[in-house]
C-alpha cells in the first residue's frame, strides 16, 4: 500500500469527522435570535445604532442583538432594557409617552406599554408567512398578490422590516424588504396584510413610513412614494421626478421632503403633486431627519454629516464638525439638543 494515499485517506478522514464534529456542537449550541433574549451589554449604547425615539421626555435607541437603550437626561447617559428576543431591531416609534413599537429583521414587531423599559413580542417572520399564507393562498385571491404573499411567505421567518409608524395608539403600519406592509386598528393584538392595498406592483422595499401633515406616507426604492387614501384604505402612488431609493420622509405644515441616495432631498409644498429638488451639496446617503424645538430641520447622512435647514427645508447647511463615523438616526433631547446614532452608537451633538 502506498503510504502517501494511506495518510492521504487518514487525513480526508479526519477532516470529515472534524467537519461532523463541528457541524454537530453548532446544531447543538444553536439557539434561534427569536428565542434568546438580548444579552446585558455595558457597551450596548456604544453598539451599532439603527433607531430613535422620543417617548415623552425620554429618548430610545435601538440596534444590532435587540439591544434597545433609554435616557432619561438628553442622551448624556443610557441603561438597557429587558428585550425578549436579539434579532437586529431597525427602527423605533413611540405615538404617546408610553406607547412604542420597535420592528427588525426575522419580521419582529415588539410592543412597549411603559415608556420603553418593558417589551413584548406582537409578531414575528414565522407568524407573518403564515398569516401571508391565511390571507391571500385562495383562488379568490388577485393572482399578483398571491404570488408577491407566496414569494414572501417562503421565507420563513426570514423577513425585513424596516419601519414603523402609529398615529395614535391603536392605529399603525410596518413595512419592509419586497413590499411587505402590515396594519393594526387595535394597537397590535391583531395584525393585516396589506399587499393588494398598495400600489407597489414590483414588490420594491418600502423603507419608510411617515406621518406629515396630516398625511401617511410611505418611501422606497426606485423612486416609490406613495400616499394613503383613507377613503379608499390603499396607498396610491405619487410622481416624483427621482428613480434611485428614498431612505425617508419629513417635513411640517405645508412642507414634505423625501430624500435618499447620494444626497437627494425632494420638496413638495402642495402635498405631493409638484416637487423641487433641494441642493443639499452632499453625493453621499441621507439616513434620517428630525424636526428641532425652534423649527428648524435637520437631515444627516451615512457619512455623518448634519444638515440643518431653517426655510422649511428650501435649503440646508451644514452643521460642523461632522459626527465621526456614519450616522442612521437623529432624535431631539428634551434640552434641545439633537442626539445621533449609528455605527459607533449614540452621542449628543452641539448646535453651533
């Protein structure tokens, strides 16, 4: 026998049995982010920074492992709250001082009753392929939205949501990756599909959804803005004269900006139907907007540039220096000052 194919086939063996070995502890320690809840951190409002919030005169982050941080003194200090699952939460919305909603990825939807220090899960992927499922798997079913649902459901529990937004505390949207767009009239307890009440053919990605002057609205990929109709209970469709991704939506009274990649922003001060396009002198994206206690208008970018505008959003200028590190999320202290949040996690930025 050759010893060089004996040690050849010995070391393929061990190879494969180190393999099944491996394969076997990770099958073992495997724990699914659903059920596990998010770990204690010191450093969680150092972490990774996707959402913010402003319950009352509190202010909530959250971000990567479902770590979701409070302050109750204008973003100078943070503690962490108990979060019951650590799948990376996106984007958070508080309509009263005690009511909030956080959404993430695996399609969580968390609900908090206290300001933000307890939560509780309402959905999650599994449950929303299997509502997709129950509510459009039917020959009486648009056959174009039985096939979006379909393509949705079989996911699993691998869905996206990037964005909430409630009205009140019972009234609220989620939306997400490939269209997915839920509904609550009831606070949460029960949640509805609204696929076939938007008009969204293509299934791009809605990444926001926003309440402006007494409008909800809805921004995504590929140029899609989109308005509700309440008369109707559907989104329609709004022109826009761009085609790249809207990551967001702002605005007042008699003011709504759109803006997204590489340093377009959009005005509309006729609810839509006309649109100017805003210098913003920037090429790179913009991830979020807040509006400041003396009305002015902050934008900031994904290279952490802080844009303040004091024309309703007609023009903006830069606020310096910039954040270091790339910023996803802008929230006003009680103080004033507007606090940021992103790769390197949460600070208070001066107003100069």
């Amino acid at each position: 026998m050759n010893p060089l194919n004996c040690t050849s086939r010995t070391l393929r063996g061990l190879l494969a049995g180190a393999i099944l070995l491996s394969s076997s502890l990770s099958a073992a320690s495997y724990v699914d982010v659903l059920e596990l809840p998010a770990v204690a951190s010191p450093l969680a409002a150092r972490a990774l920074v996707n959402g913010l919030a402003v319950a009352g005169k509190r202010l909530v982050a959250v971000g990567q492992r479902g770590h979701i941080v409070l302050s109750d003194d204008g973003g100078a200090s943070w503690r962490q709250a108990g979060v019951p699952l650590s799948a990376d939460l996106v984007a958070v919305q508080f309509p009263s001082a005690l009511h909030g909603w956080a959404v993430g990825h695996d399609g969580v939807v968390l609900h908090s009753a206290d300001g933000g220090l307890h939560w509780q899960r309402q959905l999650d992927g599994r449950a929303i392929a299997a509502l997709l499922l129950r509510s459009y798997d039917s020959d009486t079913a648009d056959a174009g939205v039985r096939a979006a649902a379909r393509r949705l459901a079989a996911q699993g529990a691998d869905q996206s949501l990037l964005d909430v937004w409630f009205d009140d505390e019972r009234n609220g949207f989620v939306v997400g990756a490939f269209g997915l767009i839920l509904h609550t009239g009831d606070g949460g307890a029960s949640w509805q599909p609204w696929l076939e009440r938007v008009a969204n053919p293509n299934g791009y990605h809605l990444n926001a959804v926003r309440g402006v002057d007494g409008d909800t609205l809805i921004a995504g990929e590929q140029g899609t803005l989109l308005k509700l109709n309440r008369g109707a209970a559907r989104f329609d469709a709004i022109a826009t004269p761009y085609q790249g991704s809207y990551f967001g939506l702002a605005g007042g009274p008699g003011t709504l900006l759109a803006y997204g990649l590489r340093g377009h922003a959009y005005r509309s001060t006729d609810r839509g139907l006309s649109w100017h396009k805003i210098d913003t002198g920037l090429q790179v994206g913009l991830t979020a907007a807040a509006t400041l206690r003396d009305g002015r208008l902050a934008l900031v970018s994904q290279a952490g540039q802080v844009l303040l505008s004091a024309d309703g959003g007609a023009s903006f200028l830069p606020l310096r220096p910039a954040s270091p590190g790339p910023v996803s999320a802008v929230a006003v202290a009680d103080d004033g000052a507007i606090v940021l949040g992103g790769l390197r996690g949460l600070r208070r930025q001066p107003l100069r």
